[in-house]
C-alpha cells in the first residue's frame, strides 16, 4: 500500500468523531474495500495532507497527489 511509504512507523492514539462521521468513515471503507478502518483513516488523512501540501514531493507521488 502507497501510505507504507509515507509513514516509517506507527503509534497508537484514539480520537473522538461524531457518530455520523464514523459511518461515514465505516461506509468508505466498504467502498475502498479496505482491510481495516485505520487503513481507510490513514489513507485519507495522508492523501489530504499531500493535497494540502504538508508532506514531500516523493510521498505526494507515492499518494497519487499531484498539486
């Protein structure tokens, strides 16, 4: 997956999201037929971040972000 080579490690945290948010998020998974909803998390955050120009060239490409 793209976001392995974004990100070098991982650490745990929890958030808090409406419920509304959550089936969103539960709904897209299905979508994208991703293994977990940290998957889906992580790969919308990451694609959004790129998008929003916080991360590098080579992690933007890796992404599918072009801006």
């Amino acid at each position: 997956m793209a976001d392995n080579v974004v990100c070098q490690g991982f650490e745990g945290r929890s958030i808090s999201l409406p419920v509304k948010v959550w089936s969103l998020l539960e709904r897209v998974k299905k979508d994208r037929q991703d293994p977990t909803l940290s998957d889906t998390i992580r790969v919308l955050l990451l694609q959004q971040l790129a998008e929003n120009s916080y991360l590098e060239d080579r992690e933007k490409k890796a992404l599918g972000v072009t801006t």
